[in-house]
C-alpha cells in the first residue's frame, strides 16, 4: 500500500486550521464604526452662537425658539437630543384639550411647536459626527442625517451646523452635565 496519498491529507490538515483560525480571528473583529468616547454622556445646551462673516466672530445667537435642551450619547453608538424654547417648562398645560378654544389650541399647538426632539445613532469621524435619525418630532426628519463639525473645550461640546439655519451659520454649545 502506498502511504503517500494519507501524507498529502494530513499536510492539508495544518493548512485548514490556520485558515479556520485566520477566518475567525477576522470574523471577530468589529465592523462597529469607533466612535470618540468622549461624547459618552449627557449634555446641557450652554449658548447657541452665531457666526459674523464680518468679524470673524462668534457671538450669543438670540431666538426664540431654543433656549433649554439636552444632548445624550450613549457611548454605543446611539443619542438622543430635545431642545425647548424660553418658557417652555412653565407652560400650563394642565386643560383637557377638549376644554380649549380655539385660541387655546393654537397657542398650544404653537408651543408644542418649539419642542424638538430626536433619536438617532450616530458615528464619528475626524471631526464630524452623522446622527442618521430614527424618530424626530416632525416626521420628515425621519431616516434623514444631520452632518456637525464638533470640538471638545475642556468639559464643552462644540456642534457646529454645516447648513445655514435662518440665514445664519451657527453653533451650539453643551457642557458636560
């Protein structure tokens, strides 16, 4: 008999091994995109600044629309943000809908307007964040991306919007809550 055929088998068997391993090794490895640990938290809306073209300057952006909000990331890769306007925690909404007039009604509608809210899960890169929406308060924000250039300042998160907002380059800025 000759042996020669059982010697070039058990040669393959070394060679699969090494591949079984190579695969697995590689199969483990993370395909999560790495996000800057950093952002892990929650935060409290500071200021939202507006950009003077002009000067050069950033400087106290007033509006009447966002005054109070916070940021939270979870740190795997999902966040979450609600912005409210001046005021809005002390609205009376202790009325049943159905009591209001019309009056009523809109002035509630109007400041359930100024509430915004959003999930999303959100990755890094250099210095830019994509938060890919889930759920928004206004349903066409829905699976839409909000693209910020961002900077850490000691404990403050810098957001800064890339599209212009009310003809305005602006930024918000959080503090580490």
């Amino acid at each position: 008999m000759d042996k020669m055929p059982s010697m070039k088998l058990f040669g393959f068997f070394p060679l699969m091994n090494v591949g079984l391993f190579l695969l697995t090794a590689f199969a483990c490895i993370s395909k999560e995109p790495k996000n800057d640990p950093r952002f892990h938290g929650m935060w409290k809306l500071d200021i939202i600044e507006s950009y003077d073209s002009i000067s050069g300057k950033w400087s106290h952006y007033e509006t009447d629309q966002y005054h109070d909000g916070y940021i939270l990331y979870d740190g795997k890769g999902h966040m979450a943000v609600h912005l409210t306007s001046k005021g809005y925690r002390d609205f009376d909404v202790s009325k049943n809908v159905d009591s209001l007039d019309m009056e009523g009604l809109k002035e509630r509608l109007k400041r359930y307007q100024t509430n915004f809210v959003y999930f999303a899960d959100y990755q890094t890169k250099e210095n830019v964040i994509d938060h890919n929406r889930l759920s928004a308060t206004d349903p066409f924000n829905w699976g839409t991306v909000l693209t910020r250039d961002f900077e850490f300042k000691n404990d403050t998160l810098i957001l800064s919007a890339r599209e212009s907002i009310d003809a305005n380059k602006l930024r918000l800025r959080w503090v580490k809550y």
